[in-house]
C-alpha cells in the first residue's frame, strides 16, 4: 500500500483490526505487527504503540504488563467499552462493505435534484 494510502484510511482499519484481536484475547506489540503483516500491513512500532496508548486512552483497552523469558511484555486486550466500541465500529463497517463493494445495482448518486426553475 502507497504510503498516502495508509496515511489516508489505514490507521482507521489498522485500529479496528487491534480492537478485535483485543476483545478475543490479550495481544502484545510485536505478535500484532506481524499479525498486521500477514494481511499487508506494514505498521512499524512507531505507528503501532501510539495506536495502542491512544485505544488505552479512550478506555477501549487495558494494559497488563507480565515477564516472559525474563523480559517485561504488555499485553493489551479490549475493557467492554472497547468491545461495544467493535461492535458499533463493525456495524459501520457492514453497511460501508454493503455499499462500496456490493454496490450492484449502483447506489443512486447522492447528488440532490436539480432545482426546477
Ligand atoms: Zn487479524
């Protein structure tokens, strides 16, 4: 992905992509990056930690550090604000999905009637 294109709608979708991993169980950094990875995201840890601090912030996520092989790991997983947030998030989603990629027969145009003069 062009990097415009990621500045323009992936941090929306890399966000919402978190948040469901979150509310199925806990997640950390660098198992989300190569999760993200997997389905053509290119998100660095400059990019993803300051997503995870911002959905920690707005109350979506809680943050619980533990050590693993002798080093701290944070685990973030979804509080259920942030799981009624995926669930309003997904509601979006399935009408823009519904719109913008089963758009057959064409949505009218948006465009208001031509005033009669
Ligand atoms: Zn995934």
């Amino acid at each position: 992905m062009s990097e415009l294109l990621t500045k323009i709608f992936c941090g929306g979708f890399v966000r919402l992509h978190v948040l469901y991993h979150a509310a199925r169980e806990p997640i950390f950094g660098i198992e989300m990056m190569e999760e993200l990875r997997r389905h053509g995201y290119d998100v660095g840890a400059g990019t993803l930690y300051p997503m995870l601090h911002q959905l920690a912030d707005a109350g979506y996520l809680v943050v619980q550090t533990e050590v693993v092989g002798g080093k701290q790991r944070k685990y973030y997983r979804a509080t259920p604000e942030g799981s009624r947030a995926l669930d309003e998030a997904k509601a979006k989603l399935r009408e823009l999905v519904k719109e913008v990629l089963h758009d057959d027969p064409p949505t009218p145009s948006i465009h208001r009637q031509e005033p009669t003069k």
